[in-house]
C-alpha cells in the first residue's frame, strides 16, 4: 500500500490571508501527481495533474509545485476566499500499478470573514 | 454534455440484500474507476477499468462485483450487503489511465 499524507489535516484562514499545505508521497516509481479541489455536498473536481520534477502549475490564485525527488508537492492559494472553502485532495500515480491513483485524506480549509 | 452520471443518488439496504449502482460517462473515456469514500479514510478504489471489456481489483475490492457493460457504462454490484459497506460511492472516469479523472456526483448508501 502506497502512503500518500496531507497536512495540516485542517485549516482555519482569514479571508485575504494566503496559504498553502502539503502532500507526501514515495519518490521511488513516480508517474503523476494529481490535485483535487472537493467541495461539500460535490464531487471532486481536478486541479492539476503534474508529471516533471520542477513542475509549476497555476490557476487563478491557486499554485501548485512538485518535487519529486524528495516526495512532496506542495499547494498554494493566494488572498484566500470564503469560495476558496473546501476539501483539497492529492494522488499519486506510480509507474508500477497503472491506473491506481492513491489519495491523501486531504487538507480541509475554511476561510472566513 | 453531462459528464459522469450515476443512479440512484441515495439508497436504503438491508443486510443480505443486493444491489446494482450504475455509471455512465459521455467524454468517450477509455478508463473508469468506483471508489468508497467513508469519514477519515478519503477516497479509497475499489475496482477499476482500465479500457473497455477490462476490470481489475482496487484497493478494497471484497463484497463487490463490476461490469464494463460497454464504453460508456460501469456499474458496481453489491451481492449481499454489509453495514459495513455503508459509504458513499464515486465513479470516476478519464481519457487514460494517467489523465485527470471526472467525478460522478456519488452515491450515498446506508446498509441497515
């Protein structure tokens, strides 16, 4: 079984306050890594899909960056909004079990007022 | 287009009884997949289909059963259903087996 962790578990921000957390994952057979974006009552929708070490990815105010020589890729969001609300998912994909994304449990922020 | 559909969206068992989840997708995607998703374990796969007329084991496969029916459909069958297979199910679909994957907006299912 492949170990992928997200932390913190949790987030409580501020509106307008900047963020970002952290996905771990082996870096031994790397292929891809994947990011989620789940809100409440939805279902997950992708953010990034990040295949190269050194892979800067962006979208809006959310970034993402991937080392995967060290196994970690990390998730930033900028001037956070109470839209920005919601469960964020990492999976890594290995080159040894083809089509077997393995989640984190994810990193759950909140951003209020 | 709508994406990845699945039927019904809730659901009532009692222990023993079967049933038979269903998923469509219209993307013309090759590789389908259903997970369990239950409080602090995050998305765990339960089967997969890598291309049609091919299925293997996830991660949590046992009490369950999976057709790819065609390129479209992958449904998820519960032989005899357990409490402990009260979850809520997302099929998920994508163009290849390393592509993004679209979510189907789930099912939540409670065995009594």
């Amino acid at each position: 079984i492949l170990n992928v962790e997200q932390s913190p578990q949790s987030l409580h921000v501020q509106e307008g306050d900047s963020t970002n957390f952290t996905c771990s994952f082996p870096s031994s057979n790397f292929y891809a890594l994947h990011w989620y974006r789940w809100e409440t009552a939805k279902s997950p929708e992708a953010l990034f899909v990040m295949t190269l070490n050194g892979d800067e990815k962006k979208k809006g105010r959310i970034s993402a960056t991937l080392n995967t020589k060290e196994g970690y890729s990390y998730l930033y969001i900028k001037g956070s909004q109470p839209e920005d609300s919601a469960t964020y998912l990492c999976a890594f994909l290995n080159t040894g079990t083809a089509s077997k994304l393995t989640f984190g449990t994810g990193t759950r922020l909140q951003v209020t007022l | 287009n709508a994406g990845v559909t699945q039927t019904p969206k809730f659901q009532v068992l009692k222990t023993g009884q079967s049933m038979t989840l269903q998923c469509a997708q219209d993307m013309n995607h090759n590789s389908m997949y259903w997970y369990r998703q239950d409080p602090g374990m995050g998305l765990r796969l339960i089967y997969y289909s890598a291309s049609e007329g091919t299925t293997d084991k996830g991660e949590v496969p046992n009490g369950y059963n999976v057709s790819r029916l065609n390129k479209r459909e992958f449904s998820l069958r519960l032989e005899s259903a357990a409490p402990s297979q009260t979850s809520v199910y997302f099929c998920a679909s994508s163009e290849s087996w390393t592509g993004k994957q679209f979510f189907g907006p789930g099912t939540r299912l409670t065995v009594l």
